[in-house]
C-alpha cells in the first residue's frame, strides 16, 4: 500500500460541491422563491445559453439523455424497422434509445480510438442502401472525424443523430461535435463534463421544425395546453436543473476542460510503460476527455495494483452492447458477428482519473503507479 489518506478518486463530486456551492445554493433560492417549476424562464434561458455554447441554434432540455436521443429519433421521422446505424461500445442508452423509438441497431465495428469506425460505416452504407440512419458516439470525450460524418450524411442521404453525451465542447478540426447531424444528443448526467445534480439531457439543432416537434414531444406530445398533437414523453428539463446548470456548471464547464486537458497531456507524456496502451486522439487537446482511457493485457491485475496504490479506475464497457441479453429479443443487425476491436476495449480498457478537481500529487501518484505497474 502507498499509504495515502485519502483514495483518488475517478469523479470527486465532494470537491466540486466545495467548489460550486453557493452558486447552486442561490440558484436554487431563486427557483424556489419564484413559484415555478416545470418549463419556465430558468429552461428557456439556460436552452439559450447552452445552445450558443454548442453552435446550434437551439437546445431542447430534456429529462435525460437517453428520452434526448429518442425524442431525437422521432423527430428525425425514425419508422419502425428503419435501420439505425451505430456503435456495438457504448452505454447501452444509445442502443436502448434506437430500440425504444421502433429502430434496428445495425453494429459496425469500433476503430483505434474507440470511436464507430466510420470507413466500415462507408463501406456498409454502400452495400445497404435501405441504412437511412446514422447514431454514431463521440466516446471518452473523443470527437470523430467531423469532416467525414459530414461527407457521409451527404453522400447517402443520411439523417444523423449525434451522440454527445461524453463530449460537449469537443472539437475535430475546429468543427465541434454536434454540427454534423440534423440534431445532437447531450446527458447531464453528474458523472459528464457538463453534470447536474441528477439526471438531465438536451437535443441539439438548427432545424426550427425539430425543435418544435422535440419541444411537443418533451411534453405529452403537446402543442398546446390540453392539445396532444402526437404521443409524446414525459421528459421535461425542470427549472432547477436548468438554474443550477446555467449558474453554477456552464460558465465554469471551459475552465474544466482546459484543466482535464492538462490532465490527460501529462498523462500522455509521462506514462511510459510499454504494456499500457493510450486509445486516444493525435493529441491531448483533440478531446475534451470525459475519460482517460487505456488498454492493458490483465485488467483485473492493473486495476489491483491501482487500487493499492489508492487509486479508483473504470471500466468503459466490460461487454459490447450487442452481447448484452436485453437484446436477444430485439432485432439487430450486425456487420460483423466479430466486432474484433470493440471486444478488446470491452476486455483490456481501464479508465484514470481525470476531472478537474485533481491535484498536481494526484496526478504524479496515478502516473507513478502506471510506471511502477508490471503484469505477472
């Protein structure tokens, strides 16, 4: 044992309470103080906001970001038995989310990064022209390649959704995630970059029909008080959630990336044991790092040595989604009855700690245990 007093954390939501809480606080006396509760001026205004921040001309708050991807299927005017082209590594919210909405998940297999590998998406898109759909992941923080999501909306016609709940603020080419689609999915979740204290979600678009339909859909499928124009959700970003967002969690969400990318740049430069492999992007600041991810050969025996060094790891996902048996009565399609790469991130992937709250001694003790590390 190292001895430490105190164990690293993978998220200190302790520390970030120290450091938000008057915010939070205030916010939350202005809610309560107003009299208002559900969809009023705190949405609308952190909608605006949190729209700005993510280059789209709208956000619709949501009650998480799995009724986020949903509401954005339906919007999208998914049918049932349409094809949904995505990844086999992710939560299973993205899968279950297709599924929910009436949707076949069609798997196509993961790239170095953990990313949906988006040349087998070409090549299959190519092949199926009944593939009509595309819900691909920005994982770990990473954003895929923005220019070719583009390209392939193009070139087949595509309705994409995209999957930002790891990755708001992330960028490809300075084209930010979220842009490439005709709407984007983003959780807050706590455990995000951009967390609120529960579960939260919003869809993102410049499309105005969207908006309003994902708007109506949020809400019973309400288009008006008591008039139910389709058979909606309840799933409604409460005023709260939206206050302590907008308050105490946005404005400081720039300074929390620049401090996990530092973060992940040491890592990068100082881990330097050769059975730990880095499944990241060119450089450090390519991602907005949700998760510092790494792939070593005995997982079970790494995140023991990490634990007695007193530090806490994850793992993001011990099992790809299309071997999960919720699915085994669903309908599924698959590319490939391997998905070789997402099986070795489901095997050999462990998550470091890497949220802004991190000291500069926690950062060196995590690197020094990856150094100190040898498989047996």
């Amino acid at each position: 044992m190292s001895g430490r007093a105190q164990t690293i954390q993978l998220n200190d939501f302790k520390r970030q309470w120290q450091f938000v809480e008057e915010k939070v606080l205030g916010a939350v006396r202005r809610v309560g103080s107003s009299g208002w509760y559900i969809l009023g001026a705190e949405v609308e205004a952190f909608e605006k906001e949190l729209a700005v921040f993510c280059e789209r001309a709208y956000a619709i708050g949501t009650g998480n970001g799995l009724d986020a991807l949903e509401i954005g299927l339906r919007c999208l005017g998914l049918r049932p038995g349409d094809k949904v082209l995505t990844t086999p590594l992710s939560a299973f919210a993205t899968t279950l989310a297709i599924v929910r909405a009436g949707g076949v998940p069609a798997f196509v297999d993961i790239d170095a990064t953990g990313g949906i590998d988006l040349a087998q998406c070409r090549d299959l898109l190519a092949r199926d022209r009944s593939i009509r759909f595309l819900l691909p992941v920005h994982l770990y923080g990473h954003a895929l390649n923005m220019e070719e999501l583009h390209r392939l909306r193009r070139d087949f016609e595509l309705k994409v959704l995209e999957d930002c709940a790891q990755a708001i603020g992330a960028a490809s080419k300075a084209s930010r995630v979220g842009t490439a689609g005709q709407a984007a999915a983003i959780s807050f979740y706590p455990t995000k970059n951009l967390g609120a204290l529960g579960d939260a979600g919003a869809l993102l678009t410049d499309d105005s029909a969207i908006a309003k339909a994902a708007a109506e859909m949020r809400n019973y499928g309400q288009s008006a008080h008591y008039v139910h124009s389709s058979l909606g959700l309840n799933s409604r970003l409460d005023e709260l959630h939206a206050a302590i967002l907008r308050d105490a969690f946005l404005p400081n969400l720039p300074a929390w990336t620049k401090a996990r990318r530092k973060i992940a740049q040491k890592y990068l430069q100082e881990i330097r044991n050769p059975a730990i492999e880095f499944a990241a992007t060119g450089s450090a600041d390519d991602s907005v790092w949700h998760i510092f991810p790494v792939l070593v050969p005995d997982r079970d025996g790494f995140q023991k040595h990490l634990r007695d060094n007193g530090i806490k790891s994850g793992v993001h996902y011990p099992f790809i989604v299309p071997d999960q048996r919720a699915l085994k009565e669903a309908a599924v399609e698959s590319s490939s009855a391997e998905f070789k790469n997402a099986r070795r991130f489901a095997r050999d992937e462990v998550s470091l700690p890497v949220h802004p709250f991190m000291s500069e001694d926690e950062v060196e003790a995590v690197i020094a245990a990856c150094n100190s590390w040898s498989r047996a």
